[in-house]
C-alpha cells in the first residue's frame, strides 16, 4: 500500500516555483505534448504533479525514478492553465531525490565537476590545441568558491 | 554605442568542445560591428539540467555570481548557447522576483564569495540581437547570397521557453530567427514537431535519440540542406547523435548541422576553410556546394 504523507508537498513548497502544484485540477494539459509522457507508459506530469499534492510521490525520488526521463521541453509549462509549472515540480522532485542521495550517476558527477572545477568541461591539452589553431585564446573557468552552508534546501 | 558592447559568456560546451562555434560567433559579430569583450572570473553558468535538478539553491547562487561578474564589468551578457541563456535570465528573473527573500539570501552568499549583485545585468543571446538589429546592418555584412538555402531551424526549447521568462519568440510559433535566415537569403522550412524537444535532456539514450531522430526524419521530409541551431547542446544531439542515432537505432540520416553564428559567417563570405567547419561529425560539404562553396 502506498504511504500517503501530507507533509510531502511541504517540502515543495522550498522550491518556490512550485508553489502553484495545489491549483492542478486535473485537466491533462501538460500531458498531451509531454515527449517523455509519449514513450515512457510510467511518466505522466499530471500524475506527478498529483501524486505530489497528494503526497505519494515517494517512488517517484527514489533511484531509478521516472522523473529523470524528462527531457525539461518546457512545454509543460507553457501549456498548463493553472500555472502549476510541471516541470518545476519535477525539478524540486528531483532536488529531493539528489539530496536523498538517489540520482543517477551522471547529475552527481556533474553537480561535483561544477563546484570542484567551476565547469563540466575538463580543458585538456588537445582542446586548447585545438584553439590555438583556430587562432582562439586559450580558455578556462575561473575557480569557485561555493559557502559551505548555501544550497541546504530541499531538506 | 553602449549597445552594441557585449561581455562574451561562453560557458562550457562551445570553448571546450566546439570552439569553431566560437570562431564562427566572434568573425561575424566583428563584421557586424558589435564589440565582445571578454572576463576570465566566470565558471559554468551552471548547466539548467543536471545542476538544477541537483540543487537550485547552487544553480542560482552560481548564476548569480556570474551575473555579478557582469554587472562588476559594467556591461551586458552576449550567450551563444540556450543553456546558458536559459539559465542566467531564468536566474535575474528569480533575484528580480525575490520571493521568499531569496535575494537577500544569494546577495549574501555573494559578498561571502567577494561578489556583490544588484539586478543590473542584462542576458542576450545572440540571436536575440541578431533578430533585433536593423534590416540593412545585417544586409550590409552579408556579402554572399545564400541561394534559397533551405534551413530547418531548431530554436531550441531554452531558446523558447518558458516564454514569459525568456522573452524571445513564440513559444510554439516562433517568426523571428525565420525572418532572420530569409534576410540572408536562406529559406526556412517548416516541418512536423517544429518546436519539439531535439531530447537531449532525456536520462534514457535510446528515447533521448529517437525524439532527435523523429525531427531529423521531418526535416529531411521536407528537403531541408541542414539543421540550423542556436545552442551547443542541440548541436551535438543532431550531430553526434546522427552517428549514434545509425548505430543505436539504425535510421541513417546525412544532415549537415550548423549554429546561427556559422550560417552567418558563411553568409558574410568567411571562406569555409578558415571555419573549422571539418570537426562536425556530418560532413557540411553538400551544404557548401549548395551556397557554391
Ligand atoms: S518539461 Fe518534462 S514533463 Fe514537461 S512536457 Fe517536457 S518532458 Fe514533459
Ligand atoms: S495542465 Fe496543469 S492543471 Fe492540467 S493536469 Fe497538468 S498540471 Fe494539472
């Protein structure tokens, strides 16, 4: 049996652009041009965004959740009636599911490239090289510097 | 000409891995008399998917700090790819917005990092300025008729969307880059699932790369010469993914792909050779000999 838990779309509500998730009525706008709804049987924005309200969206930031199957097409968003921004829904899923420790492998290699080298992009050799035979500068990031105590939402 | 001075952001994708984007962007934007200035302070913007979902609160303090390099250089972003563009004007609308205080709290963060933010950063991507500028500027710059060139565009979904953030076209109708490539003399085609998603953002490869294949199926279908993209990301789903898409799927398509800044390089006479057009993994050769290249 599914665990319905109200204080699930408490957590949400730190994401401010999904503030809008209660005024979902349901309508299926935001589904009939969703690319990731068209191939995956499993995904479904309005179900997200309900099961979300609803509080049984714990399956969904779980590792191996549908969630990452959206392609961020924002049509969702353009689309819905009731400003309910799915794809931001799904965003804040997915910021849950990460500080779960439940993202797919790539997203956390990602998110510690950024903050350890300030880029996604390692700059090797062959690329400057690249570069200087293009008759470009040689490029790189400049190093960050991210307080330990930002980005704490989310718990 | 305080408008026409642009402080470069590169990002990651187009220095690192496409430079020849970069070239092709900084050739025809000299040609057209805008000026690029440059800042070594910036990092990743950071990329809208994979940080974003991995922690707003990073993605905008990241992004914000990058707007503060700006706004300390006293000048206005120029991008060349959607994920930055999406990124860093979704970013000033949040601190613009400041729900929740937000503001305070990232301006804080800021001074803690050496940076300070007070909203005055301006994001622009190239081709928003490229569609905004004077009929006759741009006419003056193109030496080479393109022939009826025909171009399918792909804008891009963060090109386009959300549009009441992003602020440059029709979120499903866009007019504006077709009015653009129809001044260079290139002919834009319309086709099925014109502003459908090229699918890069899709954890799964094989429904990743279908969603670019069903575009690149449409676009041939009308007999279009090449893509025409906007953003780096995009670039390497159509081009890359063409390799991919014939090994992974077995559809094989031949479709040169380019970003808006090489049509417009190539339309301002820069010789091709000089472009370093040869890295794209689809060989852009038909489409030089349609230009008469
Ligand atoms: S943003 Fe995601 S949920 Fe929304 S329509 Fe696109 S793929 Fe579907
Ligand atoms: S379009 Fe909006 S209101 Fe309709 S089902 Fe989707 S989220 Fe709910």
């Amino acid at each position: 049996m599914t665990k319905v838990n109200p204080q699930f779309a408490k957590k949400m509500s730190q994401v401010e652009s999904a503030l809008d998730v209660r005024y979902c009525f349901g309508c299926s706008a935001c589904v009939a041009e969703c690319p990731a709804a068209l191939r995956f049987k499993e995904f479904n924005p309005r179900e997200i965004v309900i099961s979300t309200l609803l509080g049984v969206a714990e399956n969904l930031i779980e590792a191996d959740s549908v969630i990452w199957q959206c392609a961020t097409c924002y049509k969702c968003y353009e689309r819905c009636p009731q400003n309910v921004h799915p794809v931001d829904v799904i965003t804040a899923l997915k910021n849950i599911s990460f500080a779960a420790g439940n993202a797919p492998e790539g997203v956390s290699s990602l998110h510690k490239a950024v903050l350890e080298n300030g880029s996604i992009i390692a700059p090797s050799e062959a690329i400057q090289k690249r570069r200087a035979k293009l008759g470009l500068p040689a490029f790189s990031h400049a190093t960050l510097h991210v307080p330990e105590a930002s980005g704490k939402g989310g718990e | 000409m305080a408008e026409d001075a642009y402080l470069l952001f590169l990002g990651c994708m187009i220095p690192l891995r496409h430079p020849q984007i970069e070239l092709a962007a900084r050739k025809s934007m000299e040609n057209l008399g805008v000026s690029l200035r440059e800042s070594s302070e910036f990092t990743c913007c950071p990329e809208p998917w994979n940080m974003k979902a991995s922690s707003l609160e990073k993605w905008l303090l990241i992004a914000a700090r990058n707007l503060a390099v700006a706004e300390k250089e006293g000048s206005q972003l120029l991008t060349l790819c959607n994920g930055c563009f999406s990124t860093l004007t979704e970013a000033s609308h949040l601190l613009a917005q400041n729900k929740g205080g937000i503001k305070e709290k990232v301006v804080k963060d800021l001074s803690s990092m050496g940076f300070s933010y007070s909203g005055k950063t301006s994001v622009h991507h190239v081709a928003q300025v490229l569609c905004g500028m004077e009929e006759k500027r741009v006419l003056a710059s193109a030496k080479k008729e393109l022939g009826g060139l025909k171009v399918a565009l792909h804008h891009g979904c963060h090109l386009l969307r959300p549009s009441e953030i992003l602020g440059f076209d029709d979120p499903f109708e866009p007019r504006l880059l077709e009015e653009f490539v129809r001044r260079l003399g290139a002919e834009p085609v319309a086709y099925r699932g014109y502003t459908d998603c090229c699918g890069r953002a899709t954890l799964n490869r094989d429904a990743s790369l279908e969603m670019a294949e069903q575009k690149l199926s449409a676009m041939e279908k009308e007999d279009a010469d090449c893509v025409v993209v906007a953003c780096p990301a995009c670039f390497e789903q159509f081009d890359l993914g063409q390799v991919e898409i014939s090994r992974r799927l077995g559809k094989n398509h031949q479709l040169p792909v380019i970003h808006i800044c090489q049509l417009l390089a190539l339309a301002q006479g820069e010789p091709p050779e000089s472009l370093g057009l040869e890295r794209h993994k689809i060989a852009i050769k038909p489409l030089l000999a349609k230009i008469g290249e």
